[in-house]
C-alpha cells in the first residue's frame, strides 16, 4: 500500500486539526483562568523543545551520516546551557518577569537605556537569520512530503505548490493563535500547549524509528569516521548551539517570554537536556542503518523517512512523517509569532507613533494588531521567496547554521548587558553592526554563490584586496567557513563593543537600566526617579487605548487601592507613571512604551545633579527617621522603667501600711493592760499592798515589753534601710555561742531545756560583729525554746563550713514548721499560729535575718522531717587573722 | 557529606556551595563534552559493536543531566 497524495493530505490536515483543536482548548481554559496544566514545568520543558526543528529532526541524521559524531554538538552545547541556568537562564527570566521583556530585541533595547535603534537592528538581524531558517522548515517539509508520495514510483505535486500549502497554512495557525489579543505578558498559552504536543510527537517518533532500526538490523556496527571529535568546528558548533538557545527568537520567546514562573528553570534544567539526550540517541544508529539499507547516492536528510520505507513499515515512515511535521509547523508558528511581536513592537508602532504625534488620535490596538498579522504574512513570505530561491542547495544543516551564526553577533551585547554596568548603547551598536557585516561577507553572501558576490570577489578579495578575500579574512587560513566567519565576525564584534563602550558615556536612563540589569538579583530593586508629570486621566486613556478598557481599569484599581486612595483613579505620582510603561512594554516593547508615556508625561530629563541631590534628599530623611526610631526606642525604654518603679512604690505603700497597723496593734495590748491597772491604783485606794506591788510589777513588765517593741523596731528599721553600724572583726564562733548560751540561760531553766553546744566551736572564726552575731543566736535560741515544746525539749546547735560560709544550726524537737509558713516566718510580726508567747511581737526572725544578710551570711529554714532547723551562715575568717578581746555583750532580746 | 545544619551559619554555607555547584556545573559540562577529552576516549576504539566515542559522549551526558538535577532539585526546593 503506497502512501497517495490525497492520503498524505488528509493525514496532514487531520493532524493539523488536532493542533488547531488543542491551541483552542488551551485558550479556552487561558480564559477561564485555568492554567495549571499548562502552566507546569513539564509543559514548559516540551515547548523548549521548539529548538529541535525539521533540521534536527532530519537533517542531524544527514550530518550523522556525512561527518559521525558532529551532529551530537548541535545538542550539547543547549545542554551546556541548560546546566548552567542558574547563572544565566535565571538572570534572563527574573529580568523578563521584573522587565515585561517581549522579545529578545526588547531586552537589548531596555537594557541599553530603552533604544529605538537597538531594538529596529536587532530585529532587522533576526529577520535576516530567520528568513533562511523558515525556508529550510518548508523545505523539510516538502521533501518529507514528495519522500513518502514517491516511495512507490508515483508522481508528487510541484514542490512548490506544497510548500506554498504548508506556507499558507502555518501563517494562518500562527495568525489565529499569535495574535488573537493583545496580552499583557506576551504569553499564548494556545500555541504552547500546541508545541507541547507537538513535542511528545517528535520525539516519540523519532524514538519509534530509532528502536525499529536497531531491531530490525540486529543493531548494525556503529562504524564511525576515526578523525578526532574535538575539532575547531566541533567547539563553534557547540559555542553556536548554546548561542541559539538564547538569542534566537523563538528560543528567547519559550524559554523567557513564556516562562510562567522561575522555578520551571529548576526542572527544565535537567528534563530539556534529557529531551535532546533522547531525541539524539538513535540518530547515529539510523543513519549507519541508511548507508547500509539504501542504495548509494540516496539523500541522507531523508534517513528518517526512507529507511522504514525500505523495510516497508509504511505507517512507522508516517509517524516518523508527522515527527518531521510537528518539528517544522512548531518551529515555523513561533518564530513568526516572535519575529512578528518585535517587527510591531520595534518599527510598526515607532511608525505609527511619527505619524500620529497627538496622544490620542487614531486606534493603536487596532494597528498593532494588523502590524503583528501583516508581519507573519510577509515573514513567510520571505521565507517562502528564498525557499524558492535557494531550492534544492545545500544540505539542511548548513542553512540552519548560517542563521546560527547570525542571530550569536547578538551575544556579546546580550551579556556584556547582563553582568557588565558598562556596557553602553553605542557599544553595543557598533558591535551588533560589525558583527552583522563581517557575517554577511563571510557566511552570508557567499552562501548564495556567485549570485550577490563576483566570483573573483569571492576567490581574490573585491578590487584584488586579498585581506577581505570573504573566506579568508585577513589571509587566515582557517578552511571551514563556517568556523572561520564566526571566529572574526565574534572576535571583531566583542572587541568593537568593549572599546566603544570604554569611550562613550550612558545616558541617566540607561545607567538605571543598567543597573536593573547587572544588579537583578539584588534585594533593592534599582528604581530610578524621572521627575515626570503626567495627570492620572491621561495615562488611564492610553493603557486603555493599548490594554484595553477592562485590563486598564484593573491595573488602576489595583494601583489606587496599593496607594490607599479613595478615589477612583490613583495619584498620578512617578510611580503611577512608572507602572503603567512597564504594563505598556508587556504589550508594545520597552521603547515604544516609553515613547508613549513621553507623548503624555512633561519633564522626565533628569540630570546628574538633580539625581545627586534627591539622593541627598532622601538620605537626610532617612537619617531623620533613624533619628526619631532612636528617640522612640529610649521613650520606650524610660517609660517601662518608670511603671516597674511605680509597681514597686505600690507594693512598699501597702506594706507600710500593713506594718503600721500592725504596730499600733501590738503597743495597744500592753497598753491598755496599763492603763487598767494604773486606773485600778489611781480610783481604788483600798487596794491592798500585795495587790498594789503586783499591779506595779505587771505594769512595769508591760511598759518594759513596750520598750523592747519599740527598740527592736527602730533596730528593724536601721537594718532594713542599711544605715547599721556593725563593728565586723574577727570572731570566735565559740565566744558567740557561749554568750547567747549564759544569756538564755534563765529562760531554758524556767522551760526546763537542755541546750546541746558543738563539740569543735573552738577552732572556727568567723568575720562578723560579736554583739550582733550574739544577738541572732540569742533569738534562735529563744524561738526554740518557745516553740519547740515536746516531750524531749532539747535544742541542738551544730556547726559545719559550706561554700567557704559557717553554718550555724539551731535545731529544736518540737512540732515544726509546716512548709507553707516557711518564708511568712521571717515576715514582720508574722507568729505561727495562735501561740502569742509574752516578749515576742514577732519580730526576732525578721530582726535576726537583716543582721545575718549584713554579716554577708543568711539565715534560712531547712526543711526537716521533725522539728525546726534554723540555719544562720556567716563568712568564715582567715585562721591568720588573730581574734581580738570580745567586749561587753548588748543583747537585744 | 558534611554533618546536617545545626545553625544557621551552617545552612547559609550549604546553600552558598550549592550555588558554586550550580554555577560550576556547566564549566564541568565544557570540560568533559567540549575539549579535547571527548578526544582521549574516542581514541580508544570500540567496545564490542559501539565506539568508544560514542558511549563516552553519551554516559558523560546523561552524568552531567542528574547532576543538574540533583543540585537544581535542591536549590529549588530551598526557595
């Protein structure tokens, strides 16, 4: 069965449905504001595989079969680039996304202070390297076509009759799809989905043909050539590969413009070089398969068809078919798409805008519109003409090549914009146009044979110079023209660019974008000030010329409600303006945006001084600021400070006040028991003497207790407010205790208590004042005496050294003190219980602990499991310093 | 490998040498696809019916692809 031409059509044009089927789908779900799917990393990585055109498709099995392993470099060096994305890809899209780059022209021009010129040369050379490379996808295409419709001897259509179809029908794709609106971002999800699944049919088909080869043959001896593999020709078109992937239109329109968001780069990072590893797998197997299966002078760009016609698999050769039909269609849809974005962007409306020189005079989405569907028509046109042209010349590598080397005169501008702040517009002028000149002598013009050049230009040089002989520049004798022109075109164009740019100036406008550039990834984005005026009505009117209506009412709702205004249109400040240009350059180019806004906006020349002194400007307001910040900071502080010492102050009252009524509660008891007494002697002269000596004796023994009260609340109060005189010396503990002993001595004798002393008293000296330290063992041991009431009513005194401290231990057997009151002890007048004992207004523990903490010691309750344990520590004494006399004792309780 | 980040200056120079990674991986890629190495082992002939050069290009490729994977995978999954 023999594929017939009406077959063939139908199959095409079925296939071609699909794609016009999924473009819409696409759309349709763009619309509705559903996009995950297509908006995946995966997608992303599939629509890159627009790089991998009929020329790879085909032609890489053709270079295969003519040179081995070369035709491997045409992957590699994506693949380079690709593994480095972090480094340049990411720089690319972050500046795309902050940008709202159109088109790799756009970049260029934004990047070189927004330059007409720039933006005009540069799309001028993509055409001029694109043109060639559409006609090679047309004549893939036909040769596919006439390959499969001749297989069995039939007669195939005029070839240029089909081409002039598949023309005809991929401009009206590209047209339908392309430019169905005006997008803000440039995106066309519809087209991308489309070469999405173009991609997969790519691929899998030229998988399926490579894997039917190595079956059907048994694998057949990889034979190859046993030059070297690392030439200069392999090294240019590894260099021109990676070049392409970025400067080319098409390529910078999926890779940047399409690019949804910066993470996809992580993914296709890996998953695109694993693509073009898989796409490139089976080349060498099927051509080496051609050269055995297929008699002698067959055309190697067809491998891919012919050797499964050869074997009679029909239907594999048509996959294989629509393989090389999915590369081509795609290729061709997004160039023009891309081409076409900058023709409009960068000479329609730069036209449109001299002729309608009032702002608001005629329809510029209207126009764009046209400009972008007139520019796919005649782009294809061209490419059609020089299909025709060059018919049937040279193999489909060459061509594709040529354009390479075109379109790479723009990489020493692209990166020298990238990563040097330098780098100014005339530089990168006069490099593009040496570049593009040297190019056209050498690769371009020749490449037509004796058409445009004489042949003694070509063998001699023109008027006999020998120096610009087109393929030996300079006398060189480098033999591959190709390497040859790209050495000098490169080398010449990078050094014209460096030079120029050390000898020219940038202007205000381009050193900030020179900086939005270089410095893309800084945390500050470079912003500058253009002191434009514009009122917010007329910015409104033009996005809504150039967006559209409802997209510009959006864009100002969202600007007034981030600036906070209740109004409906916001403040027409530099912001505002800077804003809507850079929603204008997602739809009409960085350049074209700002001569827009400039028809609307006064001012905007902003000078050096006038830069220098806004940033004096604002400095001085940042360093007020700072300054305020400070202020508040040290206000802040103050004020805390002042409401911990008002708590404080709160608390001391109440406890004043507490104390206070205390007081005048313990003195009223003794008090009143006077006064009935003293009323007694004084109204009742009948009172016999021993009743009179006894009322004397208990209103003596009161007035004495109200002394000691007294007393001790004057030693409490010079204790508590440090004022105490304490004479600290040397001190043998043993002489303390001995003085508390004899001074308690009446009262254990009336209770009936044993009071057990340290054996090793003797030897341990203390730092402390003698009568104080007396004072405190005194009151423990009275507390103990008092309190400790049991059946064995004992109280121990131990002594031990801790932490370079003596700890004195007063430890009585009575009932003890329950945990909770075990702080409230050392309270004022705090008493444990209802046991109100004569002599004690509660204020020896408090009295006693004051003294301790002034000794430099402390007096705290242990814990015991029976009875109460007093621990009262003080400094120990150096045994050197000798003991000096006790004095007389001064006991207060 | 180095012991897991237990501060935060030792998680910023784990990320900081991710990045060199990143950006050393393709002068790696030229190194080994793009010099004269490729040469080194398309010299050494043919292992049973596939060149030497051939299966070196290819291996080295794929080396170089989970590589980027590995390291992009990472830094990514930092952000």
């Amino acid at each position: 069965m023999a594929l017939t031409v009406p077959g063939l059509v139908a199959v095409s044009v079925l296939y071609a449905t699909l794609l016009f089927w999924v473009a819409a789908w696409a759309e349709r779900r763009a619309e509705a504001g559903q996009l995950t799917w297509i908006r995946s990393p995966l997608v992303y990585t599939l629509s890159i595989s627009v790089y991998c055109t009929a020329w790879t498709f085909y032609g890489a099995v053709g270079s295969a079969a003519r040179s081995g392993l070369e035709f491997a470099a045409i992957y590699i060096g994506p693949s380079l680039v690709f593994f480095g994305w972090w480094v340049l890809l990411r720089k690319l899209v972050r500046i795309g996304r902050a940008e709202r780059i159109t088109s790799i022209a756009d970049l260029i021009s934004s990047r070189y202070g927004k330059s007409s010129a720039l933006g005009v040369l540069v799309t001028l050379l993509a055409l001029l390297a694109s043109t060639p490379y559409i006609a090679l996808q047309l004549q893939s295409l036909t040769l596919s076509f006439d390959a499969l419709t001749t297989s069995d001897g039939g007669a195939a259509p005029p070839r240029t009759l089909t081409a002039l179809s598949f023309a005809a029908g991929l401009a009206l794709f590209a047209i339908f799809f392309g430019t169905r609106r005006i997008d803000a971002n440039e995106r066309h999800p519809g087209v991308v989905a489309a070469i999405a699944v173009e991609a997969v049919v790519k691929l899998g088909a030229l998988l399926a043909v490579g894997l039917f080869v190595v079956v059907a043959t048994s694998g057949p001896p990889l034979a190859l050539p046993s030059e070297p593999v690392f030439t200069p020709r392999w090294a240019t078109l590894t260099f021109l590969s990676a070049t392409a992937i970025i400067c080319l239109p098409r390529m910078f329109q999926v890779v940047v413009v399409e690019n949804s968001a910066e993470r996809h780069l992580a993914t296709a990072a890996w998953a695109f070089p694993t693509y073009l590893l898989l796409i490139s797998l089976f080349v060498l197997p099927i051509a080496l398969a051609g050269a055995v299966q297929l008699p002698e002078g067959s055309n190697p760009d067809l491998y891919v068809l012919t050797v499964p016609l050869s074997f009679g698999q029909e239907g594999l050769a048509l996959f294989a078919y629509l393989g090389g039909f999915s590369a081509a269609t795609s290729m061709v849809v997004v160039s023009t798409i891309a081409l076409s974005t900058m023709v409009s962007n960068h000479i329609a409306v730069p036209i449109w805008l001299r002729l309608h020189p009032t702002p608001s005079s005629g329809d510029l989405r209207a126009a764009i519109l046209t400009s972008r569907r007139t520019a796919i028509a005649v782009i294809m046109c061209f490419g059609y003409l020089y299909f025709l042209q060059t018919q049937g010349a040279s193999g489909l590598a060459s061509i594709g090549l040529r354009a390479f080397a075109g379109i790479a005169q723009i990489l020493p501008a692209l990166l020298g914009g990238l990563f040097w702040h330098g780098a100014t517009r005339a530089g990168a002028i006069s490099g593009i146009l040496t570049g593009l000149a040297v190019w056209m002598w050498t690769l371009f013009l020749p490449s037509f044979g004796a058409q445009f050049l004489s042949v003694d230009t070509l063998a001699d040089g023109p008027w006999g110079l020998s120096m610009l002989t087109p393929t030996a520049l300079f006398g060189s004798t480098i033999t591959d023209p190709l390497v040859h022109s790209v050495y000098w075109s490169l080398s010449l164009n990078t050094a014209v660019f460096v030079a120029v740019s050390m000898l020219s100036r940038q202007s205000p406008l381009e050193q900030a974008q020179a900086r939005a550039f270089v410095d893309a990834f800084s945390t500050t984005p470079a912003r500058v000030y253009q002191g434009r005026i514009a009122t917010a009505e007329d910015l409104y009117a033009l996005a809504a010329r150039i967006l559209g209506p409802e997209t510009a009412r959006r864009l100002f709702a969202r600007i007034a409600k981030a600036q906070g205004t209740a109004k409906q249109l916001p403040d027409a400040n530099d912001d505002l303006i800077l804003a809507v240009e850079r929603e204008l350059a997602g739809s009409v180019g960085s350049a074209s945006a700002h001569a827009l806004v400039a028809q609307i906006a006064k001012g905007g020349q902003i000078s050096v001084d006038q830069m220098i002194r806004m940033a004096d400007e604002t400095a001085q307001i940042v360093e007020y600021s700072h300054r305020l910040e400070r202020q508040s900071k040290v206000l802040e502080r103050t004020a805390a400070e002042l409401r911990t010492a008002n708590a404080r102050l709160t608390a001391l009252s109440a406890q004043k006040d507490a104390f206070l009524s205390q007081v005048s509660h313990e003195l009223r008891t003794p008090m009143t028991s006077i006064r009935a007494f003293a009323e007694i002697l004084r109204d009742h002269g009948d009172v016999n003497a021993g009743d009179a000596q006894r009322f004397l004796t208990i209103i003596h023994d009161e007035s004495q207790r109200l002394t000691r009260l007294l007393d001790e609340i004057l030693d409490l109060s010079v204790l508590e407010s440090g004022r105490a005189r304490l004479d600290i010396d040397t001190v043998p503990m043993r002489a303390a205790i001995e003085r508390a002993a004899s001074a308690t001595e009446g009262l254990r004798h009336a209770q009936g208590i044993r009071l057990e002393l340290p054996d090793d008293a003797g030897e341990v000296l203390v730092r402390a004042d003698i009568n104080r330290l007396a004072q405190v063992i005194i009151n423990l041991i009275s507390n103990a005496v008092k309190y400790g009431t049991s059946t064995d009513p004992n109280v121990a005194l131990s002594l031990s050294e801790r932490e370079g401290l003596i700890a004195l231990d007063v430890i009585d057997r009575g009932p003890g003190i329950p945990e909770e009151h075990r702080e409230h002890v050392f309270e004022k007048f705090a008493r444990l219980g209802e046991m109100t004992l004569a002599g004690s207004a509660g204020l020896g523990l408090p009295i006693s602990r004051q003294i301790a903490r002034a000794l430099g010691g402390d007096l705290v309750l242990v814990p015991t499991e029976k009875g109460a344990c007093f621990r009262l520590t003080i400094p120990r004494a150096e045994a050197a310093e000798a003991p000096r006399a006790v004095g007389g004792s001064r006991g207060l309780a | 490998m180095s012991a897991p980040p237990s501060d935060g200056a030792e998680a910023s120079w784990l990320r900081r040498r991710r990045e060199d990674a990143a950006a050393a991986l393709p002068a790696l890629g030229v190194l080994l696809l793009a010099s004269p190495v490729v040469d080194a082992f398309a010299g050494l002939g043919v292992l049973g019916p596939v060149p030497f050069g051939f299966l070196y290009l290819f291996l080295a490729w794929a080396g170089l692809i989970l590589l980027t994977a590995r390291v992009s995978l990472r830094l990514s999954a930092e952000d």
